[in-house]
C-alpha cells in the first residue's frame, strides 16, 4: 500500500474530533466530584460516555491510519521523523491505556453507567473494590502520561510552526 503525501478529510476528522473531545473530557474528569457511593452522578456518567466515545473514535483513526498510510514529510530530519513517530505511537496507546483503565475502573467500582443516558454500558468485570483502587492509579497515572505526551506533541508543532517555520502543521491543518 502506498502512503500518501498528505492527510485526508478523514484522517484531520478523527484527529481534530479526539482533540476536542480531550479538551472536554480533562476538565469534567478533574472537577468531578469523587464517587464514593455505589451510584455514579451525571459529571461520571459523562466522563465515561465522552471516554468510550474518544475510545471508538481512535479505533477508528487507528484503523484508518493503518489503511491510509501517510508518508514522512520529506523535510524531516531523520531525528525528527523517528521521535514523531514513537510521539505518535505513544499517543495511541497511551489513549487506548487511559480510556480501557477508566472503562475498568468503572467496571470495578459496579456501576451501572449508560452512554449519555442512552444506551447501557457493558461493564468489563463485576464489582472488586480493591481491583479498583488498584486500577484507578493506573488510570490517574495513565491520564497524566498522556497529557505530557499531549504537551509535547503540541510543543514540537508550536517549534514548526514559530521557529522552524516550516510546513508541517498544515498537513493536519483543517481545510
């Protein structure tokens, strides 16, 4: 399969959608009350709705990366191909490890959670108090890696764009 030059309608779609759907999931998941009940409130059911919806969507653009390869911009310097790709890398499985440890945790603490009040959840496992606690570290630390990983993809576009002044951003630029 060839890799294209350039990234898709499809490909920006997915990428600035998980973008937003971050940018509103850290902050309900940072000023959420904690849970100590067996009954999670809407802040929760929230969180967790928008966490299965950012886990679909990076599936999904995963999936799409994988069919719809995209080539190295050719003004890369080997360095900067590398750790763009290992930054990409990170990104999707530190995404796939904070959504799955939060989908665990809820699972753990026996919550019945819909989607958006919509459609029933599954749960991965029944309720296991002290899998729970073990599992939300996971999911705190996991939350925090990425967001670092966040930092730094940003910073390193922030570099091309303003020192660099390159044309690297405008392949995931919408338009």
């Amino acid at each position: 399969m060839n890799a294209q030059a350039e990234y898709g309608i499809t490909a920006k779609t997915f990428h600035w959608l998980i973008v937003a759907l971050l940018a509103v999931q850290y902050p309900i998941g940072w000023l959420m009350p904690d849970s100590h009940g067996g009954v999670p409130g809407a802040p929760m059911t929230f969180h967790v709705s928008f966490g299965m919806l950012i886990l679909v969507l990076i599936v999904l653009r995963l999936a799409w990366r994988l069919t719809h390869p995209v080539a190295a911009d050719r003004s890369l310097l080997a360095w900067q191909r590398l750790t763009s790709t290992g930054v990409h890398a990170l990104l999707y499985v530190m995404v796939l490890a904070t959504t799955l440890t939060g989908w665990l945790f809820a699972s753990f603490r026996g919550w019945s959670i819909s989607l958006f009040y919509l459609v029933p959840l599954p749960m991965l496992s029944g309720a296991n108090r002290s899998a729970g606690r073990f599992i939300d570290g996971w999911h705190q630390a996991a939350e925090w890696a990425l967001l670092v990983l966040i930092g730094i993809h940003v910073l390193a576009a922030l570099v091309h764009v303003f020192i660099y002044r390159d044309q690297i951003m405008r392949r995931m630029l919408p338009g």
